[in-house]
C-alpha cells in the first residue's frame, strides 16, 4: 500500500519549490494531501480559523507522514503550526526539509529559514523537549532529497511507530 503523506509549507512564498518536492515524490507510486489551488486557498483562509482547522482536518485523513517543507519564513505562518500540531496530535511522523536551497521560478535561492519544531515542547521520556529533537531536519539540495525523500518518509513513519 502506498505512503500517503501531508504537505505543510508557506503556501504563498514556497508553492513553486513545494511543488518541485511534491512532483518527486509523487514519481513513486505514493499520494499527497495539502496542496489546494490559489483560489482554494485564499477560500480557506477568508473562512478564518474554523475553516482553516476544518480543511486541515480532512487533508490528514489516511496520512501517517506530515512532510514539512521550509522556507525563509515558514515558522512564522499560523496555519503551519496548526498543521503541524494537529499532525503531531494524532499520531503521525514529521520530516522537515529545508528547500531554500531549491531555486525558485525565477532563479533564485532564499535565506535558510528557522525549523518550525523547534517551537513545540512536548514530553519524551518524561523530559520536555522540542520536536526538533526528535525529529531530524534535512536540505533538500545538500542532502539530495530527489533520492531519499523515500527514505526520510519512511524513518519519520517508523519514529511515529506507523511503518
């Protein structure tokens, strides 16, 4: 059975990037959740934070994997810290890729942006820790992502015991 994982990024700044990782991994007989269109998107957020919570929701159904994808600013959107804590509530694993690296529609690279995990506390063997402790971060360029997005996948399922 395929892996169906949910896409989290900046929906406005990163879609061509996010778009270049999606389309790679999409090659392998898996299915994604998390990329609605502009139209649907701006739809989305007009509804405000009930719209939001309830359109992340369904977008979570049947995944076991939240792929966050990072960019200059992704740990400042509010709708990618709903994600990502709706994401780690129930249960599924986290993988974070940098893709600033990544060039973008026009050309160019963007400043390395801060790990979104790094901002949730939660309680590991009976210690607080951030999840970027217990999740390991990778860059989409250095790390050779086209390659091993499977692969990080895979360990972010087994970390969050859903291989």
């Amino acid at each position: 059975m395929p892996r169906h994982a949910f896409f989290c990024f900046h929906r406005e700044r990163d879609r061509w990037r996010a778009d270049q990782v999606r389309k790679s991994w999409i090659e392998r007989d898996t299915s994604e959740s998390g990329f609605p269109d502009a139209a649907e998107w701006n739809e989305i957020l007009d509804g405000g934070d009930e719209a939001l919570d309830a359109w992340v929701d369904k977008e979570l159904e049947g995944t076991t994997v939240t792929v966050v994808l990072v960019g200059a600013e992704t740990a400042e959107q509010d709708h990618v810290l709903t994600e990502i804590e709706k994401s780690y509530d129930r249960g599924n694993g986290l993988v974070v890729i940098h893709i600033n690296g990544m060039l973008d529609q026009g050309g160019a690279r963007d400043k390395k942006g801060v790990n979104p995990l790094a901002d949730f506390q939660v309680d590991h063997d009976r210690v607080k820790v951030p999840l970027s402790k217990l999740y390991p971060a990778y860059d989409w360029v250095t790390d050779m992502g086209r390659m091993n997005i499977n692969g990080w996948i895979e360990d972010a399922a087994r970390r969050a015991n859903k291989a």
